[in-house]
C-alpha cells in the first residue's frame, strides 16, 4: 500500500501501536528496531538478576515470530538515522545498507537512555542496566566461573562476546548501587540475594525521594536491617579505574569495588525528533497533542520519549513508566487505523518493592512542586492497620495524603507497608483522576472483611484525617 504506518522503536509504546492498527486497518505496518530485543519489560531486569526470573527470555512479551504472525513487518538490527517530515521518509540503516522508507504516518517510540552523569561508566564492571543485554551480563558476572553458558542466554538475542566477558570472572565480593531510586532499591534487594556486600550511594538526603518522606524513611529502615549500608547526601564524582572498575570516589573518599550499576534516572532519547525539526518540550522529551502526534503533520510521539498531560496540573508532563507507553501506543495505533483515540494524561502511578516493604505513589505530593502547580498543599500522614487488628497478617500501613486548602480536591498521595500496601495506590490514583475532593475520598464506600482490610481501610483513615485538618483550617 501506499501510506505505510512506520514505527521506530520495538518495545512497549512501538508495538502497542503497531499491533493495534495491524489488527484495526488493513495498512501496512513497518517496524524499525536498532537492537535485536524486542517486546520486553524492563521493569523485570532486577528480577532476572536476582534470580527469581530463570530465563532472560521470560522478559519479552512476544518474539520476532509472533510480530511477524500480527502482520507487522518487524526488522531488527534496521537504524531510523533520519526524518524527512516533508518527503514523509524516514533514512534506515541497515543490512549492511542504507535506504528510505516513505510512511504515511510515522511513529517516534525511541524510548529513554540512561543518564551518565559522571566519567567511569564506560569502566568494565560499570553498569547502567537499562537495557536485556546488561542484565545478562550482570547475572553472568554474579555467577560461578564456567557455569553460564553464553550461548544459551537470551535465545540468541544476547551480545554473546559481552556475556561471555562476564561469564568468565571471578564473581564480585562487593555491589556498589548509585542512585537510590527505582533500580537502585530493587537491585540493593538484588545483590543481597547473592550475599554481597552492598553499598547505595544517594546525592539526596532521602530514598525514593518522589515518594515522599514516610515512605523513603521506611524503606531506608528495611535496607539497613537487611545489611545494605547506605550513603545518603553522598555525591558519586566517578568511578576509577584503569579498563576494568577499581573503585568509586566520592571526594576525597574511595570504596573499592568490582561491579557498580549506575541508576540515576534517565533521560529521552528525542535527538531523531529534534534534528527532524519536530517540537520538544520543557523537558527535552517530544511535544504531544492529545491524541499523541506531535508538531509535524502525521508524526507521533509515545513513550519515553514524548510527554504527556499531567491529571493533576493539566500541564504537559514527562513520566517515562510502562503503562503510559503502553497505553499511548495502543491509542495512536487506533488513531492512523482511522479511530481517533486520545492518549490519555497521567497521575505517575507507581509502586516499587524493597524487601518487604511495598510502596507506591501517585500525583503530587511535595510542597513545593505543588505550589508551583498553583495550588496550597496541605498534608497528612497516617498508620493504620492493613486488616482488622484481630486477623493474622494484620501490619502497619502508612499512607500520606497531599489536597489543595482551598478546594479540598486531592492532589496526591503515597503509601508504604508489607501486607498488599502498594496495590491501595490505585484506590488514590482513581481518586485523583476523577478529581474527586477528600472529603469525597472519605466517603468512598470501599470493601471490608477481616481478611482483607479493617472497617476504616487506611485511605479512608488518611482522607478522615485530613479532611479534618482542612475543615480546621
């Protein structure tokens, strides 16, 4: 056909859309992938490095074979170089060649990279897991000599030199972690699993810091009690080494080490949009309308590399999580299949394990931010039991909930417990997006039975809680 829906980028956002307008038009779909994994989850990395996911394989959530069987022209190892927003072409390299690829409508799914924010990254033994490869490759490193075989890890997918690499080391004594975020609490739990020894480096002064103060005081509490020792308001300068990693310096402070991951966030991977002459946002990522296409006509956006709008602020916002992408994907897919679909805002709901403990967030939460939002926060934390204090498995759930004084409306909120706290989020987030108020929060008529929750679940304590201070205030 003539008008080809062309994606580049082969994971959540890409093949949403790809598979979505496949199944809803009889277009023709072209997927552009520089890398040979495609489909997977890179939340689960820290999961197969622990160990408690065997195979790298059980990441993907479709293979090459079963894309291809969708009617989606999948190829791997095939670069986007470049954009011709007026040719409506795209420049592709690869198979050993470069050619142009004309699409009648385009999609820009070229997710994030990792941030590297000083030198040393590059050091064996330094790693950013932020993507399949690197996390075969930290497995390997954490097992026995001659016990991984390259060649099986990752179905053939894997750099197979860089495993290998790994694979015939001398496991590490020590884990270095820096950046206490996301990956850096789920790999501390990681490394532990494997007895090392495990630091976690922090610039700040609190873990997790978008969740709050409650709830990256008690995931500090779990690391230390697990042995994890923590540097917090700790700055990282480098890592030194000479070809392989010897240690990380912090000023005049050194920890010698031979694995060290580096998670301090990332950045979007928006350089083929901007050099395309297509609009960036505040943040650096693609600037969307709502239905996901972005300043040039029939060229979208979705991912970790474009924005959305914020459910709290009605702003543009970047939050790269999986859901967002997913569901961005998927509407742009309806979208070029000739159902305008918008792409949805976002609330930055998210939840995150560090040990036993469960902790979750949504909207806004820290002052500051929320009165650069326009609004006067006002909060309350609260600890309340996760079943009635009679049941077994009854623990303590700490929930803060964040509204704005004037209209009582939440604004958002953070928990943290071991017994199913995290999943409580989504009762906030359906709260925040409908824009509900706390005193309507407190109201909500949730379940209760002895098993599952007390009379008064601990949303509805912290919103009784905080409704009360609004009424005083």
């Amino acid at each position: 056909m003539s008008d080809p829906f062309v994606v580049v980028g082969g994971d959540a956002a890409g093949l949403s859309a790809a598979s979505k307008c496949a199944r809803e038009s009889e277009r023709d779909v072209v997927v552009f992938e520089r890398g040979r994994w495609v489909s997977y989850a890179h939340c689960g990395t820290p999961y197969y490095v622990k160990g408690e996911v065997d195979d790298l394989v059980d990441l993907t959530s479709l293979s090459p074979a079963e894309i291809e069987e969708r009617g989606i022209d999948l190829r791997r190892d095939h670069e986007v170089i470049g954009i011709d927003t007026e040719g409506r072409t795209v420049t592709v390299r690869g198979g050993g060649a470069e050619f142009e690829q004309p699409y009648g409508d385009l999609l820009v799914a070229t997710g994030a990279t990792a941030a590297v924010p000083f030198p040393g990254v590059e050091l064996a033994g330094a790693f950013t897991l932020h993507h399949m490869d690197s996390a075969a490759a930290i497995r390997a490193f954490l097992e026995e000599p001659g016990s991984v075989d390259p060649a099986t890890v990752g179905d053939g997918f894997t750099d197979e030199a860089l495993v290998r690499r790994y694979a015939e080391r001398d496991p590490p004594e020590r884990a270095v972690i820096v950046g206490g975020g996301y990956v850096g609490v789920e790999l501390a739990e990681a490394f532990s699993a494997w007895d090392l020894n495990v630091h976690v480096f922090q610039r700040g002064e609190r873990l997790l810091k978008p969740f709050g103060e409650a709830v990256g005081d008690a995931v500090a509490t779990e690391l230390r009690e697990r042995g994890v020792t923590l540097h917090l308001d700790t700055p990282v300068e480098r890592l030194r080494g000479d070809g392989e990693l010897e240690a990380v310096v912090c000023g005049d402070e050194e920890l010698e080490t031979t694995l060290a991951v580096v998670g301090v966030g990332v950045e979007p991977a928006s350089d083929l949009a901007a050099e395309a002459g297509i609009d960036l946002g505040a943040s650096g990522a693609v600037a969307v309308d709502e239905y996901g296409e972005t300043s040039a006509d029939n060229v979208y956006a979705a991912g970790d590399c474009a924005e959305d709008t914020n459910a709290v602020t009605g702003e543009s916002a970047w939050v790269p999580l999986g859901l967002t992408a997913n569901r961005a994907g998927r509407a742009i897919g309806a979208t070029v299949a000739g159902d305008p679909t918008p792409v949805g805002n976002v609330a930055g709901t998210a939840v995150v394990k560090a040990f036993e403990q469960e902790c979750g967030r949504v909207g806004i939460i820290d002052h500051d931010h929320a009165r650069e939002a326009g609004f006067e926060p006002v909060s309350e934390t609260i600890t309340a039991g996760s079943r009635s204090g009679y049941y077994p498995g009854n623990a303590d759930t700490t929930v803060t909930l964040c509204a704005d004084r004037e209209s009582g409306r939440l604004l958002g909120g953070a928990i943290v417990g071991t017994d199913r706290a995290a999943v409580r989020i989504d009762t906030v987030a359906t709260a925040l997006e409908a824009g509900m108020t706390v005193a309507e929060v407190e109201r909500l008529d949730l379940a209760y039975a002895p098993p599952f929750s007390p009379v008064w679940d601990p949303v509805l304590v912290a919103a009784k809680v905080l409704n009360g201070t609004l009424e005083d205030g």
